[in-house]
C-alpha cells in the first residue's frame, strides 16, 4: 500500500510519500513548497483569499502527484495558522472537495483552545 501526508504549515506544504512494505515503511518522495499560507495573518485571525489560493494550488500539485505515484491514502493536516484562522473552512471544504478520489483521514479541527 502506498500512502502520503500532505503537512499544512504557516509558511510552507509538505507532502510525504511512502509505501509499506514487509520492513516497514519506505519513502518514495519527501518534498515542501513555500505558500505563505500565513501571510497577511493578524489579529483579526483571517486567511487571506490570495494565500488560500496558492496553498491549494500547491496540494492540486501534490495530489497529482499521488495520483502518479498510486498513492492509496492521503492524510491532510494542518498547523496553528489554519487551526486558529476564523475562516478556517475557506481552506478546508476546498481541500475535503480535492480529497474525494482518494480514502482519507479527516478528523474535525480542534478549537484554537485546545492546541
């Protein structure tokens, strides 16, 4: 089975590609590309429209790149800037909606709070 993580960060995606084998796991592909997801974040806890874009931008690349790789399973998380962001589902329905093709895991965001 061949399985990725794709990591959400404040300033960059990092997308791990791996395949189980008999010893363990095997990485296929370990990569990151800067996005700035967290810019323009301030007090009002907001991602903006323009970083939103270019975060997804960067996973439609990843999850292709799955998709080449035969990946079975792609996991998504995310770091602090889209747990504490207000519009936080901005950027998750459009990464649940590019997640369909592929079995995943999705636990609900935990409040800003909880982290």
């Amino acid at each position: 089975m061949r399985a990725a993580v794709i990591d959400i960060g404040s300033n960059s995606v990092l997308l791990l590609v791996g395949e189980r084998t008999e010893a363990g796991w095997r990485t296929l592909l370990d990569t990151a590309r800067i996005t700035r997801l967290g810019e323009g974040f301030s007090a009002e806890k907001l991602l903006q429209p323009h970083a939103i874009e270019r975060t997804l931008q960067v996973i439609d690349e990843y999850l292709e790149t799955c998709r080449v790789f035969g990946v079975e399973r792609v996991i998504i998380v995310a770091t602090a800037v889209v747990r504490e962001a207000r519009n936080q589902e901005a950027l998750a329905q459009q990464v649940r909606q590019r997640l369909q093709p592929f079995a995943l895991t999705t636990p609900p965001l935990p409040p800003p709070d909880a982290c």
